[in-house]
C-alpha cells in the first residue's frame, strides 16, 4: 500500500496526458474512483468520464450512485456523461455469448459518437476479478475505439507495465463521495499503486 503521508509519488502517465482530451468509460457509478481514482486525481487535461450503465439491478438507493458519480466528475472538473444499458445479473461470463455479444454490439454503436479523443481508457479484458459487465465493456471499447489510443485498468493482469503511484489521501476523497451507499472495504487493492495497459 501507498504511504498515505509520502509526498513520494509517480505522474509520468498522468503528465503524458497532460492537456490532452481524455474519455474514461466505466460500466458502473463508482468503477472511476475504484480502478482510477489515483490517476485521476493527478490528471490535468480535458477529462470525460462515461458510465456505460443506467443503474444497479442488485444495489438499494441506485440515484445516489449517480449523484456520488456527478459529484466525482464536478470536483474534477470532468464532463460526466451516461449510458442507457442495463447491467448483466452475472457477475462471471458462462453461457449467454449471444446475448453478451448482442449488448457489445449494442455499445459500440452507442460509443461511435464518442470518437475522436486522444485517449481512452477503460476495464481490462478479464473484467478486472471476472465482472462480465467490465468484460464487455472493454471489448465494446477495443471495436469501438480504432484509432485512438486504449489504455485498460492493470488490475490482475501481469503485463500492465503503466504504474500510478499517488496519495492515497487524493484517492480516499473521490471515495468519500460514494459514502453514503459504497465504500471500498471489499476490494483490498483499492489503495495500492494503480497500473495500466496500453492496447495499442
């Protein structure tokens, strides 16, 4: 875990981005703060961040998810913008490949006019621990996203070879805006140095 009273931490990714027109898609309120918050607390560009699904089929309160998402994106200063898809009730991918595909097929289409930013960044291929929703996101971003840029989450992955490290005090108050309805207790790497993979 990062030393939350170090003033030791790493930009190099975020000072790459610096100035740039940079689009974070996620699939759920709160995947931002989880997988990115760090980063995005050290970002310094033309931020974006689009939450490819309406609301949580398993969660109470699902309108103050969207109110913590907006208030992450106000206090970054970021255009927040939001899908229309429902999310999958699996939580691990068996069996549904049709219906799966049908829906990736969906976001791309949906995700065209979101084209045109110099970077894009996103859930990683396995779905970061397995969400199918993460899963297909990732792939609807890869069809979608031809010509710009994709960086994914490093999260379980062995090859990502972009390290975030930041204050974890910065992170923990872009947590803090889910609260009332999340917090992170369930996933220990919350705070540890964040890493990600470029796609291409």
């Amino acid at each position: 875990m990062v030393d939350t009273k170090s003033a030791s931490f790493s930009t190099q990714f975020a000072d790459s981005l610096k100035g740039k027109k940079v689009l974070l898609v996620v699939a759920h309120h709160d995947d931002e703060v989880l997988f990115a918050g760090g980063l995005l607390s050290q970002l310094k560009c033309k931020l974006s961040i689009l939450c490819m699904h309406k609301s949580f089929l398993d969660r109470k309160s699902p309108e103050k998810y969207v109110v913590g998402f907006k208030a992450v994106c106000k206090s970054l200063g970021a255009k927040a913008f939001f899908g229309t898809h429902g999310p999958q009730k699996e939580k691990v991918v068996g069996g549904k490949f049709a219906e799966y595909a049908f829906k990736c097929a969906n976001m791309v289409r949906f995700l065209a006019k979101y084209r045109g930013y110099d970077a894009v960044i996103t859930h990683n291929g396995i779905g970061e621990y397995g969400h199918v929703d993460h899963i297909i996101v990732h792939y609807a971003c890869r069809i979608a996203f031809r010509k710009e840029p994709v960086y994914c989450f490093g999260t379980n992955l062995k090859s990502a070879e972009i390290v975030v490290h930041y204050l974890v005090d910065a992170k923990k108050r872009l947590v803090d805006f889910y609260k009332d309805v999340w917090t992170p207790d369930g996933y220990p790497f919350c705070y540890e140095p964040e890493t990600y993979l470029r796609m291409k």
